[in-house]
C-alpha cells in the first residue's frame, strides 16, 4: 500500500527553493537598480529642466556727455532693484552725492559677451553726464579709470510660461550663496555629507512614528531623497514609494557629488504658487519674494526661504505671514546653535520684518501688445516658437519706464475723454520708438494696456488724415528748383471727378478760402485745399512713391483724397513713417528684438543695422522745419503751451465726420505716434489735437522730453522771401518770410527792393543754425 505524501510545510517548500529565489530576486533588483540608473544618469546629464523663455526689456546704456538727469537713472536703478545706501559696499547697492552716482553694478552675461560686476562712479555737468569711470580696489580711495560708457543690466520683463506648469530661474553653483548650502543641510540633512543618499536612523524614527499614528505623517528623507521624489516620483505617501525613492537617491549619491546633489536640490525644490505656476527652485523664489538676485540676499532672507521648503503653502510670507516669520526665526536659531551666526546677529535678524517684496516681476503676459511684435519678429527669424526653446533669453528695445507711461496717458486721457464726452467704446493704441535706431521702445494696443486681445497699435488701419501731409510737401520739396518753404500755394476752391463720375470738393476745416498761402503755412495750418492742389502739381505717383519710401510698404490707391489721407495706416506704420521724417530722411525699420540666445548665453540671433537713406537731407530738414511751427503756432500748438522750454514737431490728424484722431510727434529722441477712435468705426466728434494729441502730451508730460537740436544740412541757408509773392527778396523790404531754404536751387539774378542783388545768408563754418538758434541749443 502507497503511503500518500503529504505537501511540503510553506518553511520546508522556501527552504527547498530558497537559492532559486534569491537569484531571481537578484536579478530583479539588479535589472530594476540598472533601470533606476538609466533613468538617473538621463536626467542629471541631459536638460534636467523645461527652463521658460525670458524676455528682457533694452539695457540703459550711459556714455560721456548723453543728456540723462541723475533721477532718471535713478528710476532705472529702483526699476532693477539695487538699493540706495548711504555707501554702496555691496553688489545691487548705489549712493547719491550731490552731482554724482556709485554705483555696485551687477555683472550680466549681455548677447556679445560676459561683463563682471563693478563698481562704477558716474559725475553730471548740469543734465549731461561729465564722466564715468570705474573704481577699482577697495577702500577710501579707489583707483579711478576713466571709461566712454556703461551700461546697466537689462530688466526681466517676463517669462513665457505658456503650456508650463512650473516654473525656475537656474542658478550656477558660483550664484549659491554659502549660507544657503550650510542652512538647507543644518535644518533639513545634517548628515548629508556623511550618508550614502539614505539615512537609516532617519528612516527608522519615522517608520515608528507612522505605525504610532496609523496613518503616514513624518518621512525620513534626506535631501537626496526629496530630490529623487520631486525629479521622478509622485506625491503619495506609501512605503513602496519611499523604497523607490530609497533606491534612487543610492544610485544618486553613488554616481554625483555632494556638490552636484545640492546644487541640483537648490534648483528643484518646490517653494511656492505663482497663480496657476509653481515656483521651483532658490532662484525664482528669490525674485519671487524678494525681488532681487540670490547671491544679494541677507541672512533672514535666505531663513525665510529655508523654511518654506517644510511647507510652501503653510508657510506662505503672503498669506500666512506670521507663520512665516515663525518659522524663519526657528531657522534663525538653528543657524545661531550652529554656529554660523554670532548672538548679537541673531537678536538683530529674529527683530528684523519679513520685508517681502511684490511678486509682480514674475508675472507672465504683461504688456501684451508689446509682446505681440516680438512674437512676430521671433517667429520670423526662428523656426520654433519661444515657449519651446527651454530657456532661450529675448532681448528687446522695450523702455519698461516708457511703456508705463504711455500705457498711463492713453488710459488716463480715454478715461477722462470718454467721461467727458459721454462715449464709453472710445480707445486708443500708440507706439513709441527710438528716432535715430528704430527699436520700439512702447506700444499700447487699448485702453486697456494689460489685457491681450485685438491690438490696435498693429493691426488697426484706418485712414490717417492730415498725418500724410508731410509727405505731400516733402514730394515737393526735393525738387528745389519748383518748390521751397516760401512757394506760393492756391487756396481757391477745386473741383474733380473720380473715375465714378461723382464730383469731390475738398474743403479747409473753417470752410474758408485764403486765395494765396505759403507752403510752410499750408503745412503749418494744414489746410486741406492748398495740399491737395499740391498733391496733384507733383502727381499722385510721386505722392505713394514718396510714402512707401518712408517706410510704409503696401501699395497704395492713387486717387486724389490720397493728398488727404485716404490711405489705411496702423499708428505702427505711422510711426514708421514719422522715424523716417525725423531722423532726416534716413529710414531705420521699426523692430522690438534685437538678439536671441541659448540658455547657455549661446547667440542664436542678432539683428544687423539697417539704416537706408530713403529721403534727400535737406528736403527733410525742411518739413521738420515745419512741423516745429505746427507746434508753435499751427494745430498743434497746445504742445507748445504745454512745454514752453521744449521744442517738438508734430502734426495733427482727423478724418471725415471725426471718425479718427491721429497725431504723430517727436523730440530728440523718441517719434510718438497716437490713434483714437471707435471699434466700430463711428463718430467720435474728436480732432487731432482735442483727441490724440491730448495723449502725446500727457506722455511727454511723464518723460523727460529733449529739446530738438539740428544743425544745417550742407547747402542749406536761411534766405528772406517776399511773404505775398513768395519771390526773394531781402531784409528790409517789406513783409519778408526768412526760412531755411536749399540755396543752390535759388535764383542767381533775383533783386531785392532797392534792385541789388538778393541776401541769401550762409551760415559760417561751425556756425549754428537758424533753428538751432531759436531752440537756445
């Protein structure tokens, strides 16, 4: 009889197999740590991190005698965050004398190259700069080194978070303040630089700690398994993730220093909410906060930081800041019983206010209609968009102080308008831009400068009025032989058919007729009649040649209104327009983006000088002459009245039944162009100057406008005119109109009253003009 066996006890059946699993069990964990490992060594040696593109506004450049005041300097050093002291020892500090700046600059890694920090002492001679030098060693008394210019760090205008989640600004490990590395390891890893990535002792406490609670409420982790948990594990609390993360942070600590872990941890670490953004890492958090730089910040600042890596939303400065400050003076007293701090230090960091700055800078999407042309300029000249370029840094032309103001104006000049006038759908959009370079320094789209949407500034065209009448007299005025400011103009009543067959009669806006009127006064009032005779003397051809030579580039319809401004412009095509004008016919394209670079400052973009000469010097001397009088005592005379030491040109712009107001102006610097108007293309009952130029005004009225300084072209002299005939005349000779004129297209044989010849004044060598003259320059 067989004796039936019985099954093998579940210790009998281990002890049978033991071998056979344990091999298996080996080979599991070899296979799942060489996983662990590819996964480690992809990470930490590829891009550990989608960094956000940064957009960065123009950087102030300073040279030897610029005209700049010291308050507006000082505008941009509070705009950057350095901090007045009363002497500047530190990095991001300045100090004022009486007429001078010290200054702690900043070092910055620019598009063309790498400038280190300084210190840099700037002297004024009244509003214009005397001298820059940079002091080198310390002490009372510096090494002075005389220097034509600096410049300061641009400022971060935004980051394109855009399909991002989080959000951090890298540091190198040579921007880690020590402090930060002594105090994470003092409060969150004692023994980070003696344990293997695991700290078992830690471990052990905790394991106690949740089977005491019942549920998972303390984790023993080092820093190098909180870095393994945020770089490759989720948020749940489970033992089979802690061993996961176990796992990792060996691999970590076995195959990387000590070094590259912390400086790895103090870029991940997650440290707060930016609305929809998490904040990671010290760097952002940094700006974040404090508004300043990771290595400028004190001893309670990096505390604070310290302590919310415990619980980032718990102890949130904004929302919860004595929570906050509890916690920093606990970080506080860790550093003091370590040692890195002295008593009297301690007592004076645990008095000291949170002092936490506005999280403002961080914001994305700010002044959209700005960011819209760099988006269309990028887009032109890289293939993939900027949000997918991880940490590609955009440098633009923008005036961040500029763009407030105007942004400011049009609101406030809408807002009061619209009140005033009961027309609660007016807006407006403008555009601002550098006269001699063509960078855009502010676009406003809307009254609504924050918002994206429809931007007006780009993409609203509609007729521009009277705007178009300087190119009508420049088309005359290169040709000298014809035509000059003092040339007589008919202003009698004109009548013609349009190819339709309807008859079209323009009219000046009073209505009247003046029989007779100079060029320079046409202009100056800008009466409509005179002009649109003009127009057609030199032809319509001409007239469009002469526009898209100024910049604008789309064909044109040759009909006679075009003499009026029957052509659709946006205020950025106007502003093209008028940079033309006012940098003496010499066109430089309107652009926003002057250079694109890896996040390893590598250059991937730079914008070459395109300057074309596209109108005659002297014809444009001309109409700028002109456009001055437009200010003096034409229809733009309220600029005038408005800066009675500052002299600007302009002109006025209005269309048929008020739908549109326009006004293009500028002053050294800056060519200002302004819409306002209605979506819909209704009435607004507003002209230039009662709608648009109320804007311009308002603007100049925050800037600081530079006088208009211009020396004659060669060949250009004043020359006396009868004010009835416009023939040449002398002084003395009755009602005489001087004005500059090209002289070598003026008759040789022409006789003044007394039958001599005719006085044509030359300037003398180095003499200033007649302009100049009358600006007290």
């Amino acid at each position: 009889m067989k004796i039936k066996e019985l099954p093998l006890l579940p210790f009998r059946w281990l002890k049978r197999h033991f071998w056979k699993l344990f091999i298996v069990a080996l080979a599991a964990s070899v296979s799942y740590v060489i996983y662990v490992d590819a996964q480690v060594k992809q990470r930490f040696e590829g891009n550990k991190w989608q960094v956000p593109a940064q957009i960065f506004a123009r950087p102030l450049t300073l040279q030897v005698k610029q005209e700049i005041t010291i308050a507006e300097v000082k505008d941009e050093l509070s705009l950057l965050g350095y901090r007045r002291v009363s002497a500047a020892k530190l990095t991001g500090e300045y100090q004022t004398y009486s007429n001078q700046l010290r200054i702690q600059r900043r070092a910055f890694h620019f598009p063309n190259g790498y400038e280190p920090e300084r210190d840099i002492r700037i002297t004024w001679q009244g509003e214009r700069i005397a001298k820059i030098e940079y002091l080198i060693g310390k002490g009372a008394n510096p090494t002075a080194k005389s220097i034509a210019l600096t410049r300061l760090e641009p400022w971060l205008v935004s980051r394109l978070v855009s399909g991002l989640d989080e959000d951090r600004m890298l540091v190198g490990k040579d921007d880690i303040p020590l402090l930060l590395q002594k105090a994470l390891v003092i409060v969150e890893d004692r023994d980070f630089y003696q344990h293997h990535g695991v700290a078992p002792t830690s471990i052990i406490r905790a394991f106690f700690a949740n089977i005491v609670a019942g549920r998972t409420v303390q984790g023993g982790s080092t820093l190098t398994q909180q870095l393994a948990k945020n770089f490759f594990l989720t948020r749940e609390r489970s033992y089979i993730r802690k061993a996961k993360e176990a796992v990792m942070a060996v691999v970590i600590d076995a195959r990387y220093s000590k070094e590259e872990i912390i400086n790895a941890y103090i870029n991940e670490v997650f440290l707060g909410q930016n609305g929809a953004v998490a904040v990671h890492g010290f760097g952002l958090a940094s700006h974040f906060y404090f508004d300043k730089p990771l290595p400028e910040l004190n001893t309670p600042e990096i505390a604070t930081l310290i302590g919310l890596v415990k619980g980032p939303s718990f102890y949130s400065p904004s929302k919860h800041p004595e929570r906050a400050l509890e916690r920093r003076n606990i970080v506080l007293r860790l550093l003091f019983e370590a040692n890195e701090i002295n008593s009297d230090e301690y007592a004076g960091f645990v008095a000291a206010p949170l002092n936490t700055a506005s999280s403002e800078s961080l914001a994305s999407g700010k002044h959209p209609a700005f960011m819209d042309k760099v988006r269309d300029e990028l887009n032109a000249v890289i293939s993939r968009r900027a949000e997918q370029l991880s940490g590609v840094k955009l440098y633009t032309t923008l005036d961040i102080n500029a763009q407030r103001r105007a942004e400011a104006a049009v609101k406030e000049q809408v807002d009061r308008i619209a009140q005033k006038r009961e027309q609660p759908d007016l807006e407006a959009a403008m555009v601002v831009s550098d006269v001699q370079s063509g960078e855009i320094r502010a676009i406003v789209g809307g009254k609504k400068a924050g918002f994206s949407g429809f931007n007006r500034a780009l993409n609203a065209y509609r007729p521009i009025g009277s705007l178009v009448k300087p190119a009508v007299y420049l088309s005359a005025l290169e040709d000298p032989e014809h035509y000059n400011l003092a040339t007589m103009l008919e202003d009698t009543p004109v009548k013609m058919r349009s190819t339709g067959g309807k008859y079209w009669e323009p009219l000046n806006s009073d209505k009247e007729f003046r029989g007779q009127v100079s060029l320079i006064e046409a202009l100056t009032k800008s009466y409509n009649v005179p002009s649109v005779k003009l127009g057609m003397a030199v032809g319509l051809e001409e007239v469009a040649y002469t526009i898209n030579r100024l910049g604008v580039d789309k064909e044109i319809t040759l009909v006679p209104a075009l003499t009026l401004g029957a052509i659709d412009l946006s205020p950025l095509q106007v502003n093209q327009m008028y940079q033309t004008i006012a940098n003496n016919g010499v066109m430089n394209q309107l652009h926003s983006l002057t250079a694109v670079t890896s996040n390893e400052n590598e250059l991937l973009y730079l914008r070459d000088v395109e300057s074309e000469i596209r109108a005659d010097e002297s014809a444009t001397y001309l109409v700028n002459y002109a456009l001055h009088k437009v200010t003096l005592e034409g229809t733009a005379k309220a600029v005038r009245e408005a800066f009675p030491n500052i002299n600007m040109a302009g002109k006025t712009g209005t269309t048929n039944d008020y739908r549109d107001s326009w006004f293009a102006g500028f002053d050294r610097n800056l060519v200002t162009s302004v819409w306002m108007g209605s979506d819909d293309n209704a009435p607004v009952n507003l002209s230039g100057a009662s709608g648009a130029m109320q804007v311009f005004i308002a603007f100049q009225k925050k800037q600081s406008p530079k006088n208009l300084s211009r020396r004659f072209p060669d060949g250009l002299g004043i020359a006396h005119f009868d004010a009835k005939t416009g023939e040449l005349s002398a002084p003395g000779c009755g009602d005489i109109l001087s004005v500059p004129a090209i002289l070598s297209a003026l008759p040789e044989n022409a006789r003044g009253c007394d039958g001599q010849p005719a006085v044509r004044m030359q300037p003398k060598k180095k003499e200033k003009s007649f302009w100049e003259k009358l600006f007290g320059e």
